[in-house]
C-alpha cells in the first residue's frame, strides 16, 4: 500500500495532496484513453469516469491489502487508483494479447487477482458480486472488506436490493457507493426513480449518507467511518455521491457533441424532429411537443455542463492547492512524465506477436 495512504490511516484525516495525485493520475490517463480512441485505436464503446474521481479517491485511497472492488462499466478511475499496471490496462482497451486480460475484456469486462477487482458492463452486477467478495472476506480475510461501485440507475435493479438486503441480513463488510449523475443515459433519473436512494438503503437497515461528489475529502471522511465500522464487523454502509460525466455516458455522446458543435449536429436533425412533430398521424400534438421540450432541455443541460467548471473535481481540488503553486507544479509534471512513460511503454510492439 502507498505510504501516504498509510499515513492518512495513521491521523485518521484525508491528504488533499494525496487525493489530487490520485484523481490527476486517472485523469490524464482517460485523456489519452480518448486520444486513442478518437484515432481509431480502440475499439467498441468506452465509457469514461471523468467528473467521478473524488469519489473513487476518497474511497480507494483508504483500502488495504485484501481488500475488493466490485467496479461497473466506469472501471478504469478506480483500477488506477488501487494500483493496477496502467500500460496493461492500456494495452487491454487496445485488445492486445499482453493486456490486463489478454485483451479479451475491453474497458468493462475486466478482472484482476491481486489487487482483487472484478468488472461488469451488467448494470447492477457490482451489488452482487461486491456482497460475494465480502461473504468471502468474512471467512477467508478477516477485517478486510468489499466496496461496490455503481450508478444511481444500477439502484432500481432487483439485483442490487437483493445484495443490499443479504449484506444488511448477514451483518456483511461491504460498502455501496452510488454515483449519481441523475442520468441513466438520457433518461432523467428522478424521473423513474421512487423515493431517495438514502432511505431506500436505510429501510434495510444500513446506514446511509449522501455526500457531495465533488469533494474528495468529504467523501474521503464519509467512507472512512463506513470503511471503519466494515472491518469491525457491523455491517454495511451505503454512500450516496452526486457527480457530473464530463464526456457524457460514453464517448461520442451525441447530446455532448450537439453541446461541442450545435449548428453542425442539429442541422441534420432539424428536418426529421419538425417534420415528426406536424405529421398528423401519431400521438397528441401536447405530447409530442412535450417531447420536443424534453430533448431541447437535455440539450441546454449538457451545454451548461460543457461549458462549467463546477461539476469538475479535480478543478475544486486544484483551487485548494492554489496556496503551495510551486508543489502543485512539481507534483503535476510528475504525473504528466508518468502518463508519457505509459503511454510510450503501452503502445511499444508485443515481443511475442
């Protein structure tokens, strides 16, 4: 385990530097992730965690050897940060033979023995398999513990108030974070979501905070006394964490791309919406102007976002190292030579093939 994050157990408060280090690391590592997927150079779909870093920081930087991960298709942020080979996760996303996984996984079907992580593109998967990892832990490692990562969509999946129920039934080491970004792709999550996602967890019986998303130190205090209560044995914990995908559900968004160049995507789709909206056949005109309405205003939302520095984690951190300018300077030329030296290493010839 990295000796900061040792250090951090010991006075029991979060390292803001450390956290920074954390989420710039996974940060630059996604920003040549997308490079290379813009070229050509990865294949299929790829769904990034810039805008979750805080939560993964303040989470991940606080597991100790023994520890699992449950991940769910955003994956990457926290492999990173638990330590896992970055130009084998890269190598990985390229589908090369010398990947995490033989190059078999791609960014959201991964799995790695030591540290213990497991990934799904199954929404809610990380509920059961995280409740597993800890079952296990109980037995095989004691005082060790299992988060599960998921979106708030994953929260309506039976699946996932199954896991909550057993780990609430068998007093189980698990903590569930939920990343909130109120969108279940385009869909507005409050919009087919009962309740608050807290008092659901809560009428299990397991303790639950919302926490600001942003703020990795917040989150850092939240999952330490979750974390603390796993490896004594009193159970589980949910963490409720808002946050902002920055590049959208997945690369290529087409709501972020009308956002990044409106006149050059709308054009195309002016016709066909105006056209579907005065055909006479169909639905009530109220409806389908409803409609309209509702694809205008995720439009408008993504904009906002797109052009906002306020849902950006690391932003907020950065401004709070604004103090020590040299440092911040120093530690982000390291991390920057670092990304180079992945990259570099990632993309040399497989000697074998």
């Amino acid at each position: 385990m990295n000796r900061n994050a040792e250090n951090i157990k010991e006075t029991m408060q979060p390292d803001p530097w450390f956290l920074y280090r954390l989420m710039l690391k996974s940060r630059l590592f996604e920003i040549e992730v997308t490079r290379l997927w813009q070229e050509g150079h990865i294949p299929g779909e790829m769904h990034l965690g810039m805008g979750e870093e805080a939560i993964i920081a303040g989470v991940v930087g606080q597991l100790s050897e023994g520890d699992a991960m449950a991940l769910d298709h955003r994956g990457t942020p926290p492999l990173l940060m638990r330590g896992v080979d970055p130009v084998l996760l890269l190598r990985e996303f390229l589908g090369r033979s010398d990947g995490l996984c033989r190059g078999r996984g791609g960014h959201m079907h991964l799995f790695c023995q030591n540290p213990l992580a497991a990934s799904s593109g199954i929404v809610g998967a990380s509920g059961p398999a995280a409740a597993g990892f800890a079952l296990a832990a109980r037995y095989l490692r004691p005082g060790t513990l299992a988060v599960a990562f998921f979106g708030e969509g994953a929260a309506n999946q039976g699946m996932l108030m199954e896991s909550l129920n057993l780990a609430a039934a068998w007093k189980l080491p698990v903590l569930f974070v939920c990343k909130d970004n109120q969108k279940a792709i385009t869909t507005s999550s409050p919009s087919v979501t009962g309740g608050v996602l807290t008092e659901r967890a809560e009428g299990f019986g397991i303790p639950a905070e919302a926490v600001d998303g942003i703020d990795a130190e917040r989150i850092w205090h939240a999952a330490h006394e979750a974390i603390t209560r796993a490896r004594k044995g009193k159970g589980p914990t949910f963490l409720h964490a808002r946050c902002v995908h920055l590049e959208g559900h997945f690369l290529g968004d087409p709501l972020l791309r009308i956002a990044r160049h409106p006149l050059k995507e709308m054009r195309p789709m002016a016709g066909p919406l105006m056209k579907s909206l005065l055909n006479p056949k169909g639905s009530s005109m109220g409806k389908r102007t409803e409609s309209l309405r509702t694809i205008t205003s995720l439009i408008k939302e993504n904009i906002k976002q797109r052009f906002s520095k306020q849902g950006d984690p690391l932003a907020y951190t950065r401004k709070k190292l604004q103090s020590d300018k040299p440092r911040l300077k120093a530690l982000e030329a390291v991390v920057e030579a670092e990304t180079r030296q992945v990259l570099a290493a990632a993309l040399a010839p497989n000697p074998d093939d």
